[in-house]
C-alpha cells in the first residue's frame, strides 16, 4: 500500500469570498473605537471629579489637588499609550517604551472599544479582525526587540479534518501529510523553515505550550475571538496573527491561507537570519 505520505498534495481552498470583506478592513476601525473609548474614559473621570471635587476641598486642598493630577496622569497614560500605538501602527517606526507587561492602554481600551463597536453596529468579529491588524503591524515595526529564532506555530484542532483520527494535539509528527486538510502543508512548512508547530485545543492548552517552549515569538492561526484573547495574554511575547477560514463554519474543519502563514513564517525567519 502506498504511504500516506508520499502523497501530499497541498490543499487548494478558494479564499477569495471568504476573504474579501477581511481585506476590505484596516487597523483604522480598531484605533478610531479606542480613540473614542478615550474620549468616553475621559468624560466619565471628569464627571467623576467634578462630583468629588466639592468634598475632597472640604476635607483638605491638598487632597483634591492629589487626586486631580492622579485622575490627569492616568488620563495622560491612556492617551500617551494610545498615541504611540497609533503613530507606530501607522508608520511602521517603533515608538513603543519596551515594557513587560501587558498594554495597560489596550487591556482597558479595547473591551470599551468593543461596547461602543456593537452600539455602533460593528461586527464583533470584524473589529477583532482590525485589532490582529493592528498587532501584526506593531509586531513588524517591533521586529528589532526579537531576539533569538524560537518561532513557535499555534494552530487550532479544527485545522484537522473530522475524520481523521491520527492524534496531532499530542505530536504534530502524528500526521501523515496526506493532503486531505490543511495540517499537512502546514507540517511541510514547518520542516522547511524549523518551526515548532503545536496543535492546540483551547486557550489552556495554548498557555501550557507557550509557558513551555518559551518563543521569542509566535505565529498563531485561530479565529477572531480566539486570537485577540491569545495575544492578549502572552503578551509581551510578539505574535504575528492569521485568522482562520471557516467555509463549513465555526470550529469545523476549518482551513488557512497558506500564503499568509508563509509570509508571517517568512516574517520572523527573516529576522533571525539577520
Ligand atoms: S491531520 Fe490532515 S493531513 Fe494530517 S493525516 Fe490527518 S487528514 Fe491527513
């Protein structure tokens, strides 16, 4: 019987319907909704004041100046962060302070950012979509802070096809190559350039190996949702994010732009070679 593996043929998928509406979106719907979230943060904390600020003046001056440059320092923060993020995003030159923690600017931001997208009628996903924009742009114009070739390449369980059994959350070796979903290419790709490649199956799953192998940086296939809580929580490690398509919807064999995980591999191998 022939082997598997021999024959590998790489899935050929047409994105292009699916992919249409993401390419007709920016990392503009992403930053104009956290530059209101700024403002709306601002009107609150000067609402906020503007209640305490009799009473504090009754207790002591000292105490309401105190609290008023607390209130503009924390405003000064959000807009600064927001500022560089924006101007680098934009621009491609790094003006982010190197920092090991997660964005206060965006951890605050973008749930408010979200709210007001939904009031506004925007698709949840689609501003998730501008949001990994944004990232794979701060993640390029960062690419000097990478150091060493660690690459680690997350992909999800729905990538393999529902009737096959062979076990890849365990080891991506597992798989045959066989052609009949998208894994196999992505194995080969894997090969090619050295990259570790885990499958994952949910967000724990995900932490335990980035804990684990400890990359100096990521490439993470996922949906929407899924990609914006990831780089969020593994932050500062620098992801490079390619969402998913989802032809026979969500979490069911699903498949990937091999062109755009090529670029992202090529992305980071080509920072390590340097
Ligand atoms: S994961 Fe996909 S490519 Fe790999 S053996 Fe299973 S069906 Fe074939």
């Amino acid at each position: 019987m022939e082997n598997p593996a021999t024959q590998a043929a790489p899935v050929q998928v047409d994105l292009k319907e699916t992919s249409a509406w993401r390419n007709a979106w920016t990392k503009f719907p992403f930053l104009a909704f956290c530059w209101a979230s700024v403002a709306i943060a601002g009107i609150i904390e000067g609402v906020i004041y503007y209640l305490v600020h009799p009473r504090l003046l009754q207790i002591h001056p000292w105490l309401d100046s105190t609290v008023g440059i607390v209130f503009l320092l924390f405003y000064g923060i959000l807009v600064g962060g927001l500022l560089l993020i924006t101007i680098t995003s934009l621009t491609g030159i790094d003006l982010l302070y190197p920092h090991g923690r997660r964005s206060i600017t965006v951890r605050l931001l973008f749930p408010i950012a979200i709210v007001i997208g939904q009031l506004f009628r925007v698709n949840r996903n689609r501003l998730r979509t501008s949001f990994v924009k944004v990232n794979n742009s701060l993640t390029i114009a960062q690419s000097h802070r990478i150091k060493g070739d660690r690459i680690l390449v997350l992909l999800p369980h729905c990538l393999q096809i529902d009737i096959c059994n062979r076990k890849i959350t365990n080891d991506i070796n597992n798989c045959l190559r066989c052609g009949k979903c998208a894994v196999g290419g992505l194995v080969e790709l894997g090969d090619k350039y050295g990259l570790h490649i885990e499958v994952v199956n949910g967000g724990t799953l995900a932490r335990r190996r980035v804990s684990t192998f400890k990359p100096n940086g990521i490439i993470a296939v996922a949906c929407e949702r899924d990609l914006t809580l990831g780089i969020q929580d593994v932050h500062p490690v620098p992801v490079y994010g390619v969402i998913n398509d989802r032809p026979n919807g969500p979490c069911l064999n699903t498949c990937v732009d091999m062109t755009l995980v090529e670029e992202a591999v090529r992305f980071f191998r080509k920072k390590t070679d340097q």
